[in-house]
C-alpha cells in the first residue's frame, strides 16, 4: 500500500518537499492507514506531519472515545495534535442541512482556519478508491455531466485539500493496518441504511460487482480518471471559445455593448456560438449559466440550444439560481437574478425558475435543481439513530403518510397547518420575514420547497410538522436537504 501511495503522490505532485501536511485522522481505518504511511514516507517526501481531528459532536460516547484513540495515537508517532470541536447537529437545525453536510461544512471550515493562521500548508485527507466508486455511482444514477462523473479530485487547489490514497482500496488499507498490527476504529453510522453512500456501499456496488462486473470499483475510479481529464479539455476549449462568442454587459439597442452597471450580464453572439460544435456549444452554455450562479440540467441546456438555433426576438427562458435568458437578433443574453429584467412583451418559453415538482419515495430522495438541493425522506427509529441529533419536532409518523411524497415549490392558495394552531394557515403569512426570523429574497421566497402527502402540505423548510402527521415514538421520517452533486 505504500507504494501505491507513493506512486501517486508522485504522479500527481500532491506534495512537495518542505510542506507542512495535516492529517486529517478521524480514527477510521482509512485515515489511520494514510497517516501510517506518510509518517514511512515524510523523510523521502521532505515533508512535515501532523494530524488534525474534529469532533463533530454527533455520537456522543463513541466520539469521545475516537478522539482520545488519535491523541493517543498522535502521541505514540511522537507528532502535533491539532483538535477542533463543533456542534453539527445544532448547525445543521440552524442551516437547514442534512447532519452529513453540516458536519463536513463546519470541518472544512476549520481546516481553512489551519491553513490561514499558518498552522499547516496542506490538509491530506483519506478518501479511497472504494469511496471515489461510490462516488461516481451516486452521481452517476442521479444524472451527472462529466464534470460531476470527475468524482473525488486528487487536489482541490481552493482549500488547499491532498488524497493521497485514491488508488488504493479499503481491503488494502485493512491489510496494510494489520500487517502493522495498528488498530483502528468503527464508525457505527457507517452501517446506517438511512445514509444513501451506505445503502450505495452495502447494497448497489456489492450486487453490481457479484452480477455484473467483478472489477466495477476499478471500473468507476477508472472512469472518474477519464472524466477528469476531459474536463480539463473541454475547460480548455470553452475558455478559447468564449473569447471568441462572449459579450460582457447588457447590449443595447444597436445590438453593442454597453459596460459598468450590468456586470452580472453576459451576451453571446448567436452567429459564433451556433457555428461552434454541438458538444462545445453545449459546454460554453453551461460555463456561462455556471459563472452566472445556476446549475443547470441536460434539459436547461437542450432548451438554450433551441433558444439559439429559433428565429426571432424577445423570447425568454427562465433556467434555475433565478437566471434569465433572452434571444435577440443578434445575442443570447444571459442575466442573473439580482440585476432583474424590465423588458417586457416577451414570449416566455419555459417554466418560471419556482416552478418544480418532484416525486419522493420514504426512503429516499428527490434532486431538486431549482434549489441546487437534495431533499432526503430518511427512515429513522426515534432516539437510536442520528444520535438523537434531530429536531423532534421535524419527524413525520410514516403510518399517516402517502408511499410516495412530492416535492414542490409553494404556490399562491397553499395552507399549512403548524403545530399549536387552531386552523391552517396561508402560506403566504407564514413566508414572511417576521415568521422566519429572516428576510427572504424573493426568488428563494418563490421557490421555498414543501412536502405534499396525497394532496396535504406536511412539511415546510423551517416549520415544525402538523400535529396530525407528527411522531413522537417507534419509526419516523426525518426530512433533510443537502448539497446537489454536480
């Protein structure tokens, strides 16, 4: 396994000599086993160790006793212990986020705090070839592009993040750490069917390998390679490109540019772009929706084709993150959702960027682009899982709801009926800024998500469930969002 490490780190210039790495050593045998191999490597690599733990307060006893199994381990290997706390659970009720999301943001921001006040140059964590498989998978089946099929990066430059162990797999690192006869520990949340990466572990690529390919880890590691590296060439193109069909700034009337106050506009010139190759065109409307804040579909960007290849001026299409497109005669322009739009007498040719409707089984989970989200449906018994981590007040009993929910943006006329009322309430009242505590832009107030269950409105993002739908005890479902995979 060392090699392997140190190939890699080679072939990708992770790390340099004179460079101050941090380990990030959660106590899992993945972790565990990067650290014992950089600490074989540091004097032919010329680097220096420590090791960094964050507690993210989540499991109680068992994440107590982690971070006391890597300070002991910390001080048997004789190097710098950094350790952080947090309160994930507490973040991810304030936020709005799923416990998995909250954790890693609250994590990577203090491994930004390690990097600013000069406490190390680079932060290594464990991330597998297994994990990269699991990633691409994920990805794969909720319909990503290539950039999204990259999967986990070797670097990531912006938080100054190495994963040294990509080409390495977990049955590696485990017989690599009982070679050494190190011990390591078990997260029991790695077993949770609730987490859609451990059903993606323990289900879907173990019947995959059995079924259909037994090299299917090697497989999707080797196509994250591959993808990677055709994202690099296709940023290399679009940037050539867009030199080329780019117009910064609102254009005016005579169809030229004008500059200052509309810096979150940008025009294509239609001509240039619909000469491009389909596959480089595709790239260069998606970069640009990108710069501009939204994410977009296969479908949004079918739509812009077809918008550019139309005839006449003045339509419109309304695309995801509150980006507007309008055709001119000579120009596609592109603008963002805080620069607004007073053109008016225009043909709208797609849906307004709140309008959004997706199934969502329990379990499971509904991709919703509009919001740059995932809105999960988790299965949990009550006070056993999650650490008890969840709002309580947020947890739906499973025996009153639809097989299947929905998912949708709120609409004019919608009422919901919160706990301690006396009767349904509008939607409309309870979106306003004193009810939330905070004032809402209107696009994200246009596209506040809810959960419908046969026809009845029984979670909003921010409220407490109906008393007619709560659970108090036995099962329950526990609504999250988190990050949408790009």
């Amino acid at each position: 396994m060392v090699e392997l490490v140190r190939q890699y780190v080679r072939e990708q210039r992770l790390l340099q000599p004179g460079d101050r790495v941090a380990v990030a050593v959660s106590g899992g045998a993945d972790s565990v086993a990067l650290l014992r191999a950089l600490v074989e490597l540091r004097q032919e690599l010329g680097i220096v160790l420590s090791v960094a733990h964050f507690h993210h307060g989540i499991r109680g006893a068992e994440a107590d006793a982690d971070r006391d199994f890597v300070r002991a381990l910390a001080d048997q290997l004789g190097l710098e212990l950094h350790l952080e706390a947090g309160d994930a659970p507490a973040y991810a009720r304030a936020h709005r986020l799923s416990l998995e999301t909250a954790a890693r943001d609250l994590r990577h921001a203090w491994f930004a705090r390690l990097i600013s006040d000069k406490q190390t140059d680079k932060i290594a964590t464990a991330h597998t070839l297994d994990d990269q498989a699991e990633t691409v998978l994920m990805r794969l089946v909720r319909g990503a592009g290539v950039r999204g099929l990259s999967g986990i990066f070797p670097v990531q430059e912006e938080k100054r993040l190495v994963r040294p162990l990509l080409t390495v797999t977990r049955q590696e690192v485990e017989s690599y750490l009982k070679t050494l006869g190190q011990a390591w520990r078990e997260d029991s949340t790695n077993q949770d069917p609730a987490h859609t990466r451990n059903r993606v572990r323990h289900q879907l690529l173990p019947m995959l390998e059995r079924d259909f390919n037994p090299a299917i880890r090697g497989s999707l590691a080797d196509l994250a390679e591959t993808a990677r590296a055709e994202a690099d060439y296709w940023d290399q193109q679009v940037a050539s490109a867009l030199a080329r069909v780019s117009r910064p700034g609102k254009p005016s009337r005579s169809g030229r540019n004008t500059s200052g106050a509309a810096s979150r506009t940008v025009a294509l010139d239609l001509a240039a772009l619909t000469s491009l190759p389909l596959a480089l065109e595709r790239q260069v409307l998606h970069h640009v929706a990108a710069q501009l804040g939204s994410r977009l579909e296969f479908v949004h960007v079918q739509q812009l084709a077809a918008l550019a290849r139309g005839k006449g001026a003045g339509k419109r299409l309304a695309l995801p993150g509150g980006l507007t497109v309008v055709r001119s005669f000579r120009e596609l322009q592109f603008t963002s959702a805080d620069q607004g739009d007073d053109a008016g007498g225009v043909e709208a040719v797609g849906r307004a960027q709140a309008a959004y409707k997706y199934a969502l089984r329990v379990p499971g989970e509904a991709r919703v682009p509009e919001l740059h989200r995932v809105i999960h449906a988790r299965l949990i018994e009550i006070g056993k899982q999650y650490g008890a981590s969840y709002n309580a007040a947020t947890l739906l009993n499973p025996e009153r709801l639809a097989p299947e929910l929905i998912v949708r943006n709120w609409r004019a006329g919608d009422r919901f009926f919160p706990p301690r009322t006396r009767a349904p309430k509008k939607l409309k009242e309870l979106l306003q800024s004193g009810r939330l505590g905070k004032e809402l832009a209107a696009n994200e107030r246009k596209s506040w998500p809810v959960v419908e269950s046969a026809g009845t409105i029984v979670w909003v993002r921010g409220f407490a469930v109906p008393e007619a739908f709560a659970a108090t005890t036995g099962h329950a479902v526990l609504i999250e969002e988190s990050d949408l995979d790009v």
